[in-house]
C-alpha cells in the first residue's frame, strides 16, 4: 500500500468520525450523513457489488476501511439483505446495489459501510 492509499482517507475524517454525507455510488441517494459514523479499520471479505446483493457471491474482496455506525437507525437509506450464516449484508434501500457494508447479527451495536464502496461529498 502506498502512502498515498493509506492516507487518502484522512480528507474524509474529522476527528475520528465522517467529515462529509456519504452516497450511494450508483443512484446518489444519501446513505449516511455527517458525523454519525467512526472511522474504523477490520479485515472483512464481501462480495463484489452488484444490483441484488444477496451472499452468494463467490468473488469477492478484502476490504479494510470502514464507516462504523453503532445504531441501524442513524441511516439515511440502508437496506438488509438475508441473513448469511451471521451477517447481514448492506445495500442502498433505492436501487439495491451492494453489498456496501456488514452487520454481524451477534454484535447489535457494528453496522460497517466501506468507504470504498460509498461515494462522499466533496
């Protein structure tokens, strides 16, 4: 990783939380607004985003940096996928692309959006 990449996330955070709203990358529709989330950094596998997330997905990455939300309902626009074993992928309520983000079901207070997977006002 470059210094670049690892630091390129620091124009998003203000102390320690999101600095910006944070949008859906295809339909644009507000997923999170600002300073409801904290930056965090966990090793997690997700499927490659597409229309209709659903776990399936045998292709996929590892993502590490995240927006963590300790409270579902601080979303703007956030839906649900099936339970797959624990988790619970995340996706734009509007127009469904996803997964952007994880919920352990075993964890009530964790709901990560990766910031690769969100758009954020400049």
């Amino acid at each position: 990783m470059t210094s670049e990449e690892s630091t390129a996330h620091e124009n998003f955070v203000e102390n320690g939380k999101n600095k910006t709203k944070l949008f859906c990358e295809r339909c644009s529709s507000t997923v999170l607004l600002p300073k409801k989330a904290v930056y965090c950094e966990v090793e997690f596998f997700m499927p490659h985003m597409k229309k209709k997330a659903d776990g399936t997905s045998e292709t996929g990455e590892t993502l590490k940096k995240y927006w963590k939300v300790d409270d579902m309902f601080e979303f703007e626009n956030l839906g649900f996928t099936n339970t797959v074993e624990t988790i619970k992928y995340l996706i734009c309520a509007d127009c469904e692309i996803g997964p952007i983000g994880w919920h352990d079901i075993n964890d009530k207070k964790a709901f990560y959006i990766a910031l690769d997977r969100v758009k954020h006002a400049e």
